[in-house]
C-alpha cells in the first residue's frame, strides 16, 4: 500500500520560494511514476509536474521555467522547487502516482499561499 505525506508548505511573498516534499511509503517508490497536482480554491485538482522512474519530467505550461520536480529513490522522497512564486500558484499541493491511484487515497496536502 502507498502512502504519502507532503509538507513544506507555507506563506510566501510573490517572487519568493518554497520547496515541496513527499515522502512515499513502501518499497516500490523507485518503479513509480510519481506527480505533484494542486487544488485551488472553487477549481479541480491539476497536474503540476510529473518525474518518470528514469527522472525525465513533464510541467503544466504555467510553470514551466519556474517549478522543478525532483526525486531521491534512496529517500523514497519527491520534491517541487518552486521559484518565482505567483499568487495564481496559491493552492494546496498533493503528490500522488501518475496517475492518481485508482481507490481514490490522497494524502493531506500541504497549502501554499502566495501573497504580498
């Protein structure tokens, strides 16, 4: 069974940065095909950023340039370097596999909030 914890959250001013963690439970994090997604106020959850097994990783447009996704197999941990933080990147922050696991789990989240 996966399970997650993401933390790092927190509040920042525009232009300002945080980074994402994640840390999965299990043995197989190394084989999985992980993502970051987001959830906004009154809006559905999207894909952020998602990091294949073999690192190679894919944005949402909106964050192209600025987000960076990043895996540790040894720490079975995922991360999301967000720079240049923009008040439309306010919203809480999910990791889960790509894609999502079918029962439906999610973790907390972690809430960003960007504001000056």
């Amino acid at each position: 069974q996966v399970l997650v914890v993401e933390s790092g959250g927190g509040l920042v001013q525009p232009g300002e940065s945080l980074r994402l963690s994640c840390v999965v439970s299990g043995s197989i994090f190394r084989l999985l095909v992980m993502g970051w997604y987001r959830q906004a106020p009154g809006k559905q959850r999207e894909l952020v950023a998602d990091i294949s097994n073999g690192g190679r990783a894919n944005y949402l447009d909106s964050v192209k340039g600025r987000f960076t996704i990043s895996r540790d197999n040894a720490k079975n941990t995922l991360y999301l370097q967000m720079n240049s933080l923009k008040p439309e990147d306010t919203a809480v922050y999910y990791c889960n596999l790509r894609p999502p696991l079918a029962n439906g789990y999610w973790g907390q989240g972690t809430q960003v909030t960007v504001s000056s």
